[in-house]
C-alpha cells in the first residue's frame, strides 16, 4: 500500500537495494554517500514493519527537493512527482515548526509499540534529526504536529505522483 491506496497508483516493483540506488539516481549523484540526499529538504525513513527488517537498511518513504520534486515509495515501489511552490513552503513550514515542540528531542517515545520507527530528518541552515517510537495517534496533545506530519508523509499523495524507474542504478560496495 502506497500512500493510503492499494496498488498505489502503479506496480513498480523494486527491490530495498534498488528502491534506495534509485532515490540516489534520481537526484543524479550516484557518488553520494550512503544516505546522503543531496538538495533534500525533508526526509522520513520509517520501519519497514514485521519480523527481521532492520529500519537502517529501508529505503526513505518520503523526500521532498528544495525544488519541490518529491519521491514517495518504500520497499516494493517509488513514484516522483512535483509540488508547486506553495505546497513545496506549506510541508516545509509544518516541518519546521516541530522545532519549536517543547519537549521534543533527538529520540521521541509517542507510546503503542515502540517497534514502530520513523526518523525525520530536515535540511537547511541548522539541520534537525529526530527518531521517533510509536505510533502518532497515542501522542500527548503537545506533539500533536508531529502525529500529524508523519502519517501525512508516510501517506502522501499528490496528482503528479507517477511510478518512477530510474535510468541506471549505481552501487558502492566496501569490504569490512
């Protein structure tokens, strides 16, 4: 399931390895390092979900450009799209605002199963890192924007979403 509906809107099928390369693809910098986004400005990474999946090795779910293009997607599949000015500023803005949550810090517990991840990362002047456990619907009242934000990216959906296939894959293997 693919920001809320079935199937997603296509059936691109990509592999955790490919769906992450493509991400690096996309953004045309297959020498990035390893979980470097360049020109990102937001992006959300979240628990892949069910027994033995490691979270760090997931592919992001969500990453929005400085210039408004946008990659949705998880495991199986990833879609691009561009988001006009406007909604580029207005998810920006939301997002930025969580910096001003009292109480919030690098590592958030929301309360439900801890198990569930998400690690929203934003990009700018003064970068911000938060993990956050749980699930957003049992959030204190104070977080409320971010139990808002999260389950609105993971299950962002825009009309110019289309399934993306990149035009190459890049891979950097290391030894040790």
């Amino acid at each position: 399931e693919l920001h809320g509906r079935p199937g997603g809107g296509g059936d691109v099928r990509l592999a955790v390895a490919g769906a992450a390369v493509a991400v690096v693809a996309a953004i045309g910098s297959p020498r990035a390092a390893a979980g470097v986004i360049p020109r990102a400005a937001i992006v959300l990474g979240a628990s892949p979900g069910g027994p033995f999946r490691d979270a760090a090795s997931a592919p992001p779910r969500f990453v929005l450009h400085e210039d408004g293009q946008v990659f949705v997607g998880g495991t199986q599949r990833l879609e691009a799209g561009r988001l006009e000015k406007s909604e580029a500023q207005a998810l920006r803005k939301r997002a930025e605002a969580l910096r001003k949550l009292p109480g919030l810090g690098e590592r958030v517990v929301l309360g439900g199963d801890p198990a569930l991840t998400a690690r929203l990362r934003l990009f700018d002047d003064k970068p911000f890192d938060v993990v956050v456990a749980g699930d957003p619907a049992q959030a204190p009242p104070h977080l409320a924007p971010l139990a808002t934000l999260l389950p609105d990216l993971l299950r962002f959906d825009h009309p110019t979403l289309r399934p993306y296939a990149p035009p190459g894959y890049a891979m950097v293997v290391r030894e040790g």
